[in-house]
C-alpha cells in the first residue's frame, strides 16, 4: 500500500480541496484520512454517508480527591504544566493543562491523586463515492491531536488491508500531528501559493519531510496570484529535486464548488483543469515508485 | 492585556489582522506583537528587522550508565514512552520526553541526571519606540510547541498591551496562546470550511470563558453563512476584509495594506478602538 499525505506548512494553501480531488481521480482502491483533527473538513466535500463513531481515549488524566488532600500543595509544586491550581479551600486540576504524566501522583503523601481515562476525542468513520473516510474530531480544549492521528491510520490499515492507496488530508504546522501524519509515508504532496508566508512555511517543511525521507512533489495554488514568487518557488524546488507537478490558478470556481459541497474537479474551470493535469501526472509517479 | 487573533481553520487572515493592527495601534500607544504560531511563524515577514534572539530549552534526563542499575522504574513511569529500560542499558527518545521531571523522582539509584536540549528560540525586534515583535520559533523536527510558545508569553506578560498571531487549530498551542487572553478575535471566511472550524474555535473559548468577536476575510456577496452563526451566538461581526486580488497580492508581497493605504490605516485604527473597548470591558 501506498501512502500519500496531502501537506502544507501554511493552511488554507488548499490543502482539503485538492485532496477531495485526487480521491475521485487517482485510480485504485482508496482510504481516505482526514489528519486535521483539529478542523476536519474533508468530510464537508466527500458527501459522506453510513456513519459510525467510536471513542478516543488519549492520555490519563489526574483527578484529586478533595477528601483525601491536605492542601499541601505538593503536587502544584511538582506539576511542570502548571496544570494543578488552588481555588479556594481545595487542590484542582485544570483538564487542558494536565498533559497526564503522572508525577504529582508520585509526590502526594496522602496518596488523594490518582489518574483516571478521559475521553479526548472520537474517530468517525464514513463511506464516500472515493473510497472509506477516517477522521477525528477533539473535544473542546483536549490536546494528543498527535496520538490521534496515529490512531486515525492504524484504524485505516486495519479495516481497509486491501486498499492500494492511503491519501491524507494532512494538518497545518510543522508539530506534531504533522509529524505523525508524515511518519512511514512514502509521499508527501507539498501544496502552497506565491506568498511570502507561504513560501518560508514551505520551507521549513521541506526540511522535515527530508528528515523524514519522505519523496516529495510540489503544487502551486493560485500561482498567478504573484507570478514572481511563483518562478522563485518552482526554482527552488527543482534545486531541491522536488518534481512540480502542476500550478494551479486562481479562479473562483473554487469557491463556488466549496460552497456546494463539491471537488472542484467536478466543475469546469481553469482550475478543475489544472487538477485534472495534475492528478495525472501524480498517478505516473505513484507507479512509477 | 493580550489580545489573540485565531482562528481555528488555518491560512483565514490571522496575520493579516494581527501585522496591521499591531502597525496601526503602535501609532498612538506602546505595542507588543507576539508571534505565538511558533511552528509556521510569518509575523517577521512584514516587519524585517535583525533581531536579538535567545534559545528556549527544556531539561531531559541524561542517564549515568555507572550508577544505573536497570530497574526499570524510570520506564515503566514514563507515559511517553520516552524511556526504555534494558538489560544492560537505557534508551532515551529525547522527542518523546515532554519535561515532566517525573523519571528523576521515581530512579531509586540518583542515576538520572538533569540535562537541557534547545527546542526552539524566541526572537526579539524593537521595531519603534512603540512597536516590539517577539517572535517563537520551534526547531524543526521537534514536537515540543507549547514550551515555545510559553517562552513568548512569559517574555510578554508585562507589557501593557500584547496582540498575539495564534497557531491554526484549537488543541494545546491555541490553549496555551490564549491562557491570560481578555479577548480573541476570530478570523474567519464565508466557507462551509471557515464556519466549520469557527464553531469549534468558538466552544474552546466558551469552555475558557474567554469572550471572542469575529472578522470576516476573502468578504463577497455570501457571507450570510457566518453572519447568521455570529447572530445566533452573539458574536459582534467588527470588520470584513474583501475579497479583492489587489490586497491578496499586497499581503502575499509581505506588504502591510494599513501601510500601502490610508483607508485601510484608518480601517484598522476603527478596529482597534472597537477591539481595545471589548478587551478592556473584562479587565
């Protein structure tokens, strides 16, 4: 099975557009992960339907009992997440902060801490005309967005065995959910648009996708936008060996297909052509691999 | 006071609001602008400067050999499974560790030893007399976000005013930018995508008790989306940026448009009365 993570450094470079367009024209039997677990929306193109949901338990999490504690703030002390506070009378922890390592159990004489399983977030899964869909949401304020992600993929191995492609709608940043959204890829689709942000996002990116000997291709979104920035980005990847495998230009169709629900490959347009191209020109290099 | 500029869904406008209003208000008061989106950070961008920079480190344990005595009490404490513990020697995954000091308490031989490695750096520019950036920068490769991200805070808390760029998203580095905020502005654009992922920026504020008001980018005809989301949650709409090519490849050239244009000066001087008056009422 291949693996292929859709990616950006910088979000809203189109990142989700040009996934839901590569799971209907790249051929093959597809799983399809959104690795966003903070702001999924691949699921908003796909029309997904036949929904299931299960639950994600991250890290544990520490509950003081206000009937043991002797208020003698010990475990505040210890606590490097200034995760446990005082209010009042009695010793709490504050959920989002505790990143559940355990060590104020360790430090408490009346033994009033213990850690207990939280629920962190669900994993949904769903049917589309591309292929199954995997992906995660958080509850408000949980962190392991990371972990989750690992989830998300070890899920997609399990259930779909006999797919021959993995495509993910990858997260922003350069932490770690992307981290483990690139881990034992063996592609990653480098998405960005001439701007400067973009273009120093883009590059710290690259860095960590070698670190990761990851085969690395280059899209350019909305190239005309500043063709200047444009030309130095397409020479620069190719003094890095980095394939380009289409530009895409600006064009307002993409709006309006993202408003409908829909791949703007499904439209007509300068940009549904584009991608058209492109999905292309990736599924010559898949085989190729 | 901090203010945050977030988001949720990322590439929405956060820096564009952020640079010019940090530009705009440093005209008439003392301004701090921290660039908290330490992983993909462009605040810099648009003001160049050289900057002072300091590291920002974490501590790690460094194991002595010598005195180990492979119990194994260190690695079967560690949640992260950054340790694991041989029969003749520990392995220490460094990217794993997230500081939390618990390994040195439990190692019963005193053979763990405090070490620091360098996760990131902030950097600090004092653009005018008024206008200060400090900006976090992750190392690449490491995971470690928040503690950059915390060093930027710590550098700035006891500055009279600070707006904040945020990371994209709502798990730990939006939580940890928006800790102290007394307000978030909320960026977003007329998308089923920008309303999708401003409702989940919108419950993370909620269950923080930090208020929020919203600015709609890339503005056309069909913001109603949003409009009517804000209504039913009682989320003041203070400005909408057009969706125009003109200011598109004005940012994209790493330009300020407060800078290239005096309307937009005056747009964001509005802005930051209406945004210091919302701060200031929970203060």
């Amino acid at each position: 099975m291949i693996q292929v993570a859709v990616v950006s450094g910088k979000g809203g470079t189109g990142k989700t557009i040009l996934t839901a367009s590569l799971a209907h024209l790249l051929p093959g039997e597809k799983v399809l992960i959104d690795a966003d677990v903070d702001a999924a929306n691949l699921a908003l193109l796909l029309s997904p339907e036949d929904y299931s949901e299960e639950e994600f338990r991250g890290m544990d999490q520490a509950v003081i009992d206000p009937g043991l504690c002797t208020e003698c703030s010990l475990c505040a002390d210890a606590c490097n997440f200034d995760a446990i506070v005082q209010s009042g009378d009695i010793f709490e922890v504050v959920p989002y902060r505790c990143e559940g390592c355990g060590t104020c159990t360790l430090v408490c004489p009346e033994e009033a801490v213990h850690m207990q399983k939280r629920l962190t977030g669900m994993i949904h899964y769903a049917r589309s005309h591309a292929g199954p869909l995997l992906y995660g949401s958080l509850m408000p304020g949980a962190g392991n967005s990371g972990l989750l992600v690992h989830r998300l993929r070890q899920e997609a191995r399990l259930r779909h065995p006999d797919a021959s492609l993995t495509l993910i709608d990858g997260p922003p940043g350069i932490g770690c959910p992307l981290i483990s959204t690139i881990t034992g890829i063996q592609v990653a689709v480098l998405v960005t648009e001439p701007s400067k942000s973009a273009q120093s996002d883009l590059m710290r990116l690259i860095t960590i996708c070698r670190s990761f000997k990851v085969r690395m291709f280059l899209i350019v979104n909305r190239c005309d936008v500043n063709s200047d920035i444009t030309d130095e980005i397409i020479q620069m990847a190719d003094k890095k060996d980095i394939s380009v495998l289409g530009t895409i230009p600006y064009d307002l169709n993409v709006l309006d297909a993202t408003r409908r629900g829909i791949p703007v490959t499904q439209i007509e347009g300068a940009a549904s052509e584009a991608i058209h191209q492109i999905a292309k020109n990736l599924s010559g290099e898949l085989l190729r691999l | 006071m901090q203010i945050v500029i977030a988001s949720g869904k990322g590439g929405t406008g956060k820096t564009t609001v952020s640079s010019n209003l940090g530009y705009v208000l440093s005209h008439r008061q003392k301004i701090t602008l921290a660039d908290c989106d330490v992983e993909e950070p462009n605040l810099g961008i648009f003001f160049p400067c050289t900057p002072e920079t300091r590291e920002v480190s974490v501590t790690v344990p460094r194991v002595f050999e010598s005195q180990c005595q492979h119990c194994g009490a260190c690695g079967e404490f560690c949640k992260f499974g950054a340790l694991t513990v041989l029969t003749d020697r520990v392995l220490f995954f460094p990217q794993l560790c997230h500081s939390c000091g618990g390994c040195f308490r439990v190692c019963p031989h005193d053979a763990l030893e405090k070490a620091s490695i360098m996760v990131g750096g902030i950097q600090i520019c004092h653009l005018s007399d008024s206008l200060t950036l400090v900006t976090g920068k992750l190392k690449e490769g490491d995971v470690r976000t928040t503690f950059v991200i915390k060093a930027v805070r710590d550098y700035v808390k006891e500055d009279p005013i600070v707006i904040m760029d945020a990371p994209p998203g709502t798990a730990c580095p939006f939580i940890e930018t928006v800790d102290d905020a007394s307000l978030c502005v909320l960026v977003t654009e007329p998308t089923p995508f920008g309303l999708h992922d401003l409702n989940v920026a919108v419950r993370v504020l909620e269950i923080l008790g930090i208020p929020a008001v919203v600015v709609i980018n890339r503005s056309d005809d069909h913001d109603e989306i949003i409009e009517e989301y804000c209504g039913v949650h009682h989320l003041p709409v203070l400005m909408k940026i057009p969706l125009d090519m003109k200011l598109l490849q004005i940012q994209n050239a790493g330009t300020l448009i407060s800078q290239a244009d005096p309307v937009w000066f005056e747009r964001f001087s509005t802005l930051g009365d209406q945004i210091l008056a919302h701060a200031g009422g929970r203060t």
